[in-house]
C-alpha cells in the first residue's frame, strides 16, 4: 500500500484542480456534498484522475495507478484501471508494468497472457526481454527460458539467450551458459542466410591468396573475383542482420569460455568490416574475464583483416584500423592495471590511432606516477602527441608528486602544463585564452594538501615561459 498512500498525497493536491477545470453544476455540487463519491483512498485517487478532460494527463494518472495497485496485489482493478486508458500506447505501457509485477509475484503464466494483449509487437518483444532478464538475474533460470522461448524476433530471442548465458556464465555456471547458447545458435542457423556455405568457403580461399599474394596484378585478379561474390543478389540488410546475432553468440561464447568456438563462428563472416568488430567483441569479453594473452591472439586475427584491407584499398579500411587500435587500447589499460606497466607500453605503442594512443599512454604514465617512478611517468607522457591529453597527463603526475611530498617538483610542472585556447562563447570578439587545466590541478592540489598556499592572483601569476620558476609556497597547516 506504500505506492497507493504516495500517490494518494500526489492526487489530494491534483484533486483541488480538478475540481477548479471540472466547474460542477450546483446541483451537481449538492449531490457530491450528500454522497462523496468516494470511499475509499484508492477512489480517492482514481476520482482525482478522472477530473481532467485532457486524456494524455489522465491517461498518464491511471498508468501510475494500474501500476501501483498491481504491485499492491489487486490485478482485478488495476487491469480495469487500465481499460479506462484512451491511448493506445499508453494502454500497452500499463500492460507491460502490470505483466513485470506479476512476474515478480511469481504468476509468470498470468504475466505472459497479459503481454499476448500488447497491439504493439516491438512493445511485446520489450516486455518479454525485460521480463527474462530479470528473472534470468534472479537465478530463475528456467522461468527465463520460457519467457525467452515466446519472444516474437529471432534477433531479440538470440540477444535475451546471449544475456542470459552471460549472466550464468559469469555465476560460475558454464555448463548451463553453453547449452543456452546453443539454443542461440539454432535460432541463427533458421534466419535466412543470403551467404552459402560455398561461396563463404571460396572467399575464405580467396583471402588466403591475397595474403601471399605480391604481385600488384595478381592482387587485381584476386579483388575480382571477391567482387563478383558482392555482385550477386543479396540482402544486405539481412546480412548486417545476421552478422550482429552472430557477435552477441561469439562474445557470449567467450565469456562461457568457449573461445574456439566463438572464433569458428566469426569466422563466417564475409565482410571485413563487420568481422572485425566482431572479433573486438570477443577480445573485450575475454579482457573483462582477465584473459588477456587470449584476448591478444584474437585481436591478431584483426591485423590479418586490416592487411587485407590495407592491399586492395578497401572503403572501410579506416573503420577496420579503428577497431583494432581501441581493442589494443583496451588491452594495454588492462595490462596496466594489473601492474605489467611493461607490456602494456608495448601495446601502447604498437597503437597507430592516435587518440586511443594518447589515452592508453596516460593511463600508463598515471600508473607510473602513483608508484613513485616520476622518470618513467615523464617518459610515456612524452610519447603522447595529443596536447589536451598530454596536458591532463600532466596534472595527474603533478598531483602524484604533491602527495610524495615533492611539493615544488609539483607547481614547476603545473607551470608548464600547455592548456589550449578556449575561445569566451558569449563573447565571440574576445580571444583570450581561458587557462582550465591549470586551475583544475591546482584546485586538487589545495584538496589533497590544506598547507599548500594559493597565491592571491590566481591563474594570472602563471608566467608564459615554462622555465620560469614557480611561485608558490606552502605553509604549515595550524
């Protein structure tokens, strides 16, 4: 009853305007004072509601209403609450909230005769997902299942399985993930393929000799024939379709620990530019699970895509590249916080995107810092060519040294942080620059230390040469 009384404070409020738009009769007025057209808190509310002529706020008003009553346990009204909703949509919607308190009370067969009622087949879909994934968190395995098993889209069944899966995987129990995600994989293997396994067979031989291949005219010959495969009449859409499905299968399958498999299953995609991702997805799963040698050999997999790319010239070879550098990126920060600082520069520095460079070596640098190696932290930040980034490397190895103790060190390097321009917005003529990162460091800096003494000028008494020395003191704490 604790969403009724809420609600019941809510409406007694709605209910004086109401009553001000409503305009009573006074013989309307007399009849209302003799008998109140209420008795109980729940008529209260629902008289409240009914007050306002403009459906969408009414509408809104017995949404709220159904749902409380059907987390109180009363379905009976709070479904007839709900024929009482003139929108269509906002009918579906209090269906669906309905439908999830019933699940909750444990009357899933009640639940999934609710959602058949949903017009909107997306809105069933939605609601049976959401269903199955709370049940699923729940360890309500089975009830899941059956929820998943109604689910209308084979796409969406596929993403409730592969969560599903996931959740079990990560519970500890991969026995059950992976006959989960078998069922996944039937329901992909019945979606309509517009790839046989002939023609993917072919390209796969084909893209073997392109690899050795080094002959400008040999490479041509070869791109030809990979051409006329894409020449022929397919669905694209469906294509994309399927590729998606086959990532959440492959990247669940990792997490189950079954890696090969999920490999063999990207395998069968065509298209260079979706494989790739595709195999991002499995490294990430396997970087998440602290698999990190693994996690590399897989993203090897994609410099053998981007060399393929790299020798016809391909469109979305840009795309490709991407996609290997922020999986590396993900790699060389994992391997960072695990304490291998080593490694993970040597990934770093294999990155050729320069922003998931930049972001991978400050990661790395701020590790070094907070270990006490301020030489090695000044070293890796050197290697980032990105000045924003450089910059807020900067800060943070400033403020490591605060905390050592190394209090000067600190405001020498703050000097010579290089914060860009920032044009004034309101004032389009004035270009002055508006020093950001400086103030931020330094901000941390008083946080971290009370003694330390800010001078009176603020960012002003910055000189613009990074040699000058620093004028900051520090004073003791009373």
């Amino acid at each position: 009853m604790k969403n009724l009384t809420i609600l019941l404070l809510s409406f007694l409020v709605l209910c004086v305007e109401s009553a001000v738009q409503a305009q009573p009769s006074p013989a309307a007025e007399a009849k209302a004072k003799a008998s109140p057209p209420w008795e109980t808190p729940v008529d209260l509310v629902l008289y409240a509601a009914r007050q306002y002529k403009d459906h969408s706020v009414r509408d809104f008003m017995l949404k709220d209403i159904s749902e409380s009553l059907a987390h109180a346990g009363d379905m009976k009204q709070a479904l007839e609450v709900t024929q009482e909703i003139e929108d269509s949509e906002e009918k579906d919607v209090a269906r669906y909230r309905i439908a999830a308190a019933l699940s909750q009370q444990g009357n899933l067969n009640q639940s999934l005769e609710l959602i058949r009622k949903i017009k909107d087949p997306n809105g069933r879909t939605y609601t049976r997902m959401k269903i199955a994934s709370a049940l699923g968190k729940k360890g309500k395995t089975q009830e899941a299942l059956k929820v998943i098993q109604v689910i209308e889209r084979p796409a969406s069944q596929v993403d409730a399985y592969c969560e599903l899966a996931s959740t079990l995987a990560k519970s500890g129990d991969q026995k059950q993930a992976q006959a989960i995600l078998k069922q996944a994989q039937d329901v992909v293997e019945k979606m309509d393929d517009p790839l046989s396994d002939d023609i993917r067979s072919e390209l796969r031989d084909l893209e073997l000799m392109l690899l050795a291949a080094t002959d400008k005219k040999q490479i041509q010959e070869i791109l030809k024939k990979m051409i006329a495969f894409g020449d022929k009449d397919l669905d694209l859409k469906q294509v994309r379709k399927r590729v998606a499905t086959q990532t959440r299968i492959a990247a669940a399958l990792a997490e189950a620990g079954e890696v090969e498999q999920a490999l063999e299953i990207v395998d069968q995609i065509a298209e260079w530019n979706l494989r790739a991702p595709a195999l991002k997805s499995i490294a990430r799963a396997l970087v998440s699970m602290g698999k990190i040698k693994q996690a590399q050999e897989v993203i090897q997999r994609n410099a053998v895509i981007e060399e393929l790319a790299q020798k016809v010239d391909h469109p979305e070879l840009s795309s490709i590249r991407f996609e290997r550098a922020t999986t590396l990126k993900t790699i060389s920060i994992a391997l960072a916080d695990r304490g291998d600082l080593k490694q993970a520069l040597q990934i770093a520095r294999t990155i050729k995107n320069k922003s998931s460079k930049a972001l991978a070596l400050q990661h790395i640098a701020s590790h070094f810092a907070e270990e006490g190696e301020f030489e090695q932290a000044f070293q890796v930040s050197d290697l980032i060519t990105l000045k924003q980034v450089r910059s807020e490397t900067s800060g943070s190895i400033a403020l490591a040294l605060a905390k050592s103790g190394e209090i000067k060190r600190a405001l020498h390097i703050v000097e010579q942080i290089e914060d860009p321009f920032i044009a004034d917005r309101r004032r389009p003529s004035n270009k002055s620059p508006v020093i950001v990162l400086r103030t931020m460091t330094l901000c941390k800096l008083s946080i971290s230390l009370p003694g330390l003494k800010l001078p009176e000028t603020g960012p002003k008494r910055f000189s613009k040469s990074p040699r000058s020395k620093p004028g900051w003191e520090t004073q003791k704490p009373l």
